[in-house]
C-alpha cells in the first residue's frame, strides 16, 4: 500500500495538529479525514480550507510554545538576580523552570516523531511482514525511550515536590523558637538525610547508558487481599518499600534485590512463604516414602512436583529456592568427602581417574553412532552423551550413609571405588561446563574452521588440567602446614559453644569453593576435597564435625531435591510414558554395561566382585543434568523437545536407582554390611 502525494500527507499533519489543538474536536477532524481520505462529501476549496485551518493551529501552537520559552529565560534571569533568595531557593526555582522546559520541547518532539512514524507506515507495503516488523519495532524503542524520559522527569517532580516541602519547614522554624527536642529532631534529619545521600547508588543512571542495556516494558503486580482497605494501605507500602514483583513481556518474573533506601530492613516475603511451605509438605512426602521402603529424598522430590509449575503452582521464588538447595550439593559434597579419607583416594586413584574417563569417551562414541544413524548433529549428540554419563553424587552418597566398610587386607572397599569415580565425573562437569561455550561456537562454524575449535578446545583443556593441578598443589600445602592449626584452634575456642566450630568450618567450606572457582574449576569439588583435607586430622576430628554438619546438610538436602521436583513434568512422562521408559531403561543398562566393562579392565583380580555394585550405583543420571540441559537449551544446542526428554529420563533413571542398588547389594555384599546399607 503507498500513500504519496502532498495533500494526503498534509492532511495527515493536520490531522494530528487538529489532535493537539482541539481535544473536543478530534472525532469530528478523524471522520473528516477518511472521508477526504475515500474521496466522498468533499469539495477542493473544502479540502483546502480544512488543511489550512489545521496548520494553523499547529503554526499557533508553536508561536505559543516559543513566547512560554521566552518567559521561562526571563524568569530565570530574574531569579538569578533576586538577592533576596538563598542559593539553594534560587536552584530549586530554576530547576523547576527547567523541567518546565524540557516538558514543552519532548511534547514538541513527540507531534514530529509521531508524524514521521505514521508518515513511513503509509509509504510502507502491507504486505511486507519484514517492512512492518522493522516499523513496530522502531516505534516501540521511540515509546521506551520517551517513557525512560517520562519517568526522569517524574522523579525529579517528586525531587522539587520535597525539595519545596522541605524548604517551607525551615522557613517555619525560622519564624519560631524552637524546643530542646525539636532541635534534636531537626539536626537527625538533617544527617538521615546525608546518609541517605551518601549510600544510594544511582544504578538506573549509571547503567541506562551502558552498552547492552535495553529499555522494556514491565508489569507490577501486587497480591489480591480479600479486603480491600488492607489492599489499599498494602499497596500504599509496597510502593514504598519496591516489594511488588515485575512481570517482562517474555513472561519472566523479578523480585527486589537491593532497595533505593538501604535505611530500611526488608524482607521476601515470597521466598519465606515458599521454604515454610515445602518444609511443612516434606514431612509427610518423606515419611511416605520411608513406609513403602523408598529412599527419603524421591518423598523430597515429589514434594516439589506437587508444589511446582506441573501442580500446585504455588512457589513464587524458583530461582531463589533452587539457589538455597545448591548449598545442600555442597554440604553434602563436603560429607562425602569428610568420609573419604586420602589414604583411601591414594588408594584407588588410578581407577576412579580411568574409569570415568574410559565410560565418557564410550558413551560419546555410542552417541555419535546413534546420532549420525538418526541424523542428529554431532554438537548435539556430543552433549546428550556427555549429560547422560554423569551419575548422581548426592543419590549415592545417601546410598553409602553409614555403611559398614569391612574390606579385607589387599582388597578394595567398593565405596572407595564409587565414590573416586563419581568425584572424577565431578571434574568432568566444571571440565564440561567450561567448554561449553567453545561448543556452542563449534556448531556453528563452518567446516573451514573446525581445525581452529579443535585447537580452541585443546587449549581450553590444557587450561582447566592445569587449573586441577593449581587446586590439588594448594590443597598439599593446606593439608600440610594450615589445617591442623587452623582446627586445633577452633576446637579450643568452641568448648561449649558449638557456633565457633560450625562457622569455622563453614567458611572453611566456602574458602574452598572459592578457590576452585576462582581457578575454573567446580565449586563441588572445592567442597569435596574441603571435606577430604579435614578427614587427615583423624576418626575423631570427622565425628565431631559430622555430628555438628549433619542437621545442617539434612535441611539444605531437602530444599535441593524439592527444587529438583519443581522441574519434572508429571503430564508430560504420561502422555509420553511408553518412549520415556524404553529410552530411560536402554540408559541405564547401557551405563550399567559400560560400567561393568570398564571395571573388569581396571580392577584387580581380588576385587572383581565390586563391579557389580559399582556399576549399579553408576547407572543413573545426574540430577545436574538438570542445569547443562538448561544452559544448553538457552544456548541454543538442544531443543525444547530433547531438553523435556533429558529431564524426564533423569528422573526416571533416579527412581529406578534404588532397586538397581538394592539388588547389586543383595547379591554381591555379606549380610552384616547389607543391612547398613540398604
């Protein structure tokens, strides 16, 4: 559709001119116009006199507007030159006009803007979605910008509005004696205000111009009450405080992290809600689980389901629950590694670093088979592989909770074994999730490239084994020069007072994280091996520290499998229930095989008899499959369907783990150490 001609488009000018002039008019000026538009009911000399009547208004909206700026500089002037008014009088009253100013030029600006815009969408072809694509999206960056500008300027109304109540205060206590207490009060506000000056972060003004910013439109959204007067007064304090939640248009939802006051402590009260609710619904999902002989943690995880998007829908703080539960990984991590003593890593070092090794690169190879038989691109297979050769830490290390290790002399204790090679594909996660974006560039370069990402790749892994060499070079130092004293000193100043002991061990933990993140490397085997170095102090140091750890490790455990359950999809495993159990139970035996396999190369002839129980402890899927299939899927590697499929057959391969395990213990473990462990 192209509209050319000088009358039609004066008309549209003048249309909107008519728009400004005349509010009461615009109906009247709209139906003028398409009847000029169709040509019926009109004459020249009508049409004529109607276009010149509009630019005349806008011609005397304009001489308007320019007389009000004359006045406004005069003002200004005057003002400067009244001796009579302090400075601060004197720059409050300029800033005003000034805003006064800015007002009448942006509303100036706009009736161009929006001329200029409808003037494009007129010569533009209808039929062209691109065309009109290009236009909506130009017309939607003019409107965020002209509400950002909407917006400063209503903020610095407030700022004059309080500037001015402030100054009518001081001129009132000017005009009459004040009391002891009222100077008192005077001189606090006078310094609350300074402080409030000196702590607040000017973050929208800083980062609006920041490359990479973009203005959008939000939602604010505050909860219904049932009354509506403690509606009304909660409004009126959430707008204060910022506690209401904002909805983008891509449907995502943000809570407040820092408030504008820092003055004024603050609360999430949705976050609260949430922890209360799955603490009070995971007492009687676990004791279920307990009666019919299941692990408590699928009680924990059902828990989530039911309280998540797929049921009840009532946790608002998914992001902040799921954050909270990554502190059960690392406490449990750190658990692990307290009951996994050096001498025992020394032991089976060699076969918990070959064994994980050797069952990835297979894996991969099976997957590329499948892949390139089902025409699946290689990027892709390479991930669903490696996501899928991960096993469970968390899962087996509640499996091996106070099992009975009565190895005999020169054999191997499976749990050593287990846990050596689940700590290894911890390893391989940190390795994994740091070459990720490397294979996210590598599936989409072309193939003249592919030697250059190899090379990229190669490097990238050169970088995180010496990364691992860093970490386990600084953990011989701590181990021999730092933690003995360090405990001993806690030990000393926590008799009878626990809280020294437990926060030194704390921060023993996260000093720990930190250094392997610093150095690119998982957080979960800083917490890992933080547990590993504190077992070298002795059996009696690692009791202590359980005794004290554990409650605290069981609570945050309960968090993290609810939020694992937040993310599994009931009506989805149903509707594809037949394909979700043949490709969950083809996983598991795959990696049971593989497993069993790899362990008959590596193990010694004395200790054939573990790979049993090994293997069924490895043949389920890691629950932080969970997180690569979320980054992958934001990144662009997996679809919405393989993503979907990846979460549910981890959770299917995690409830099948119990039986798995429980048979391997049956057959292969004598009855006094089965007990313990099933």
């Amino acid at each position: 559709m192209k509209v050319t001609g000088f009358t039609p488009l004066w008309t549209l000018v003048s249309l909107l001119c008519g728009h400004l002039a005349n509010a009461a008019e615009h109906e009247d000026v709209v139906k003028h116009a398409i009847k000029l538009h169709r040509g019926k009911g009109a004459v020249i000399t009508q049409r004529k006199q109607w276009v010149l009547e509009s630019c005349r208004k806008l011609s005397g909206l304009l001489r308007q507007k320019n007389v009000v700026l004359n006045k406004l500089k005069n003002a200004i002037r005057a003002v400067e030159k009244d001796a009579g008014l302090s400075d601060e009088e004197k720059l409050f009253q300029v800033h005003t006009f000034e805003i006064f100013q800015k007002e009448l030029n942006e509303s100036e600006n706009s009736v161009f803007q929006a001329i200029h815009g409808l003037q494009r969408a007129l010569q533009g072809d209808y039929k062209d979605v691109v065309n009109m694509k290009e236009s909506s999206r130009q017309r939607l960056e003019a409107l965020r910008e002209a509400a950002i500008k909407e917006e400063m300027e209503y903020v610095e109304l407030l700022a004059a509005e309080k500037h001015q109540v402030e100054a009518l205060k001081n001129m009132q206590h000017q005009n009459k004696s004040l009391s002891m207490l009222d100077e008192i009060l005077e001189d606090v506000r006078k310094a609350a205000d300074r402080l409030e000056e000196e702590i607040e972060e000017h973050a929208f003004d800083d980062n609006k111009s920041v490359r990479g910013v973009n203005f959008e439109a939000v939602l604010r959204v505050e909860e219904d009450e049932a009354n509506s007067k403690r509606n009304a007064s909660k409004r009126e304090v959430e707008d204060d405080l910022g506690l209401s939640m904002l909805i983008d248009s891509q449907n995502n939802q943000y809570i407040l992290t820092k408030p504008r006051d820092s003055t004024i402590p603050r609360a999430d009260h949705h976050f609260i809600k949430d922890i209360v609710t799955i603490g009070m619904l995971s007492l009687p999902c676990g004791w279920l689980c307990t009666t019919i002989g299941l692990p408590t943690m699928f009680g924990y995880i059902i828990c989530g389901v039911l309280l998540g998007p797929s049921g009840l829908n009532s946790i608002k703080s998914i992001v902040q629950v799921e954050t909270l539960g990554e502190f059960g990984v690392f406490f449990t991590l750190f658990l692990v590694g307290l009951e996994f003593s050096p001498e025992r890593l020394r032991k089976v070092w060699k076969i918990s670093l070959q064994g994980p090794c050797y069952m990835t690169v297979l894996m991969i190879a099976f997957g590329l088979l499948w892949g390139h038989l089902l025409q699946i691109r290689p990027t892709q297979s390479v991930f669903i592989s490696t996501c899928l050769s991960l096993s469970s830490t968390p899962l087996v290390s509640r499996f091996l909770a106070g099992t009975v290790r009565g190895d005999k002399e020169g054999d191997i204790d499976y749990s050593s074994v287990l846990l050596g090679m689940l700590v290894m594909q911890d390893v391989q996660l940190g390795l994994f999730i740091a070459v990720m974006p490397t294979l996210i560039q590598a599936g989409a370069s072309t193939s003249s490239s592919i030697f250059k990402e190899i090379l990229r790749i190669l490097i990238l892994i050169g970088q995180i084994l010496f990364s691992l060499a860093a970490v386990f070079l600084i953990c011989l130092v701590i181990k021999t020069y730092l933690i003995g004293p360090y405990y001993r000193k806690l030990h000393a100043e926590s008799k009878g007072n626990k809280e020294i002991l437990i926060l030194g061990i704390s921060a023993f933990i996260f000093l720990m994280l930190t250094i392997t993140e610093l150095l690119d490397v998982s957080m979960e085997l800083g917490c890992f091996l933080a547990g590993a170095l504190i077992s070298s102090q002795g059996h009696m140091v690692t009791e202590e520290i359980m005794s004290c750890i554990e409650p605290i490790r069981d609570f945050l455990a309960i968090i993290f499998f609810a939020s694992i359950g937040l993310h599994v999809f009931p009506t989805f495993v149903i509707y594809e229930l037949t394909v979700l159990l043949f490709l969950t139970l083809s996983v598991v035996i795959m990696k049971f095989v593989l497993a069993v396999l790899v362990l008959s190369l590596i193990l010694p002839k004395t200790s054939q008899y573990i790979k049993w129980i090994v293997s069924a402890g490895l043949a389920q899927v890691s629950e932080f499959s969970f997180v690569l299939g979320s980054r992958a899927r934001r990144a662009g590697i997996i679809s919405r369907e393989v993503y979907l499929l990846i979460l549910s057959v981890t959770t299917l391969s995690l409830l099948l783990a119990p039986a798995l395990w429980r048979a391997a213990i049956m057959k292969c473990v004598p009855r006094p150490e089965r007990r313990s462990s099933t």
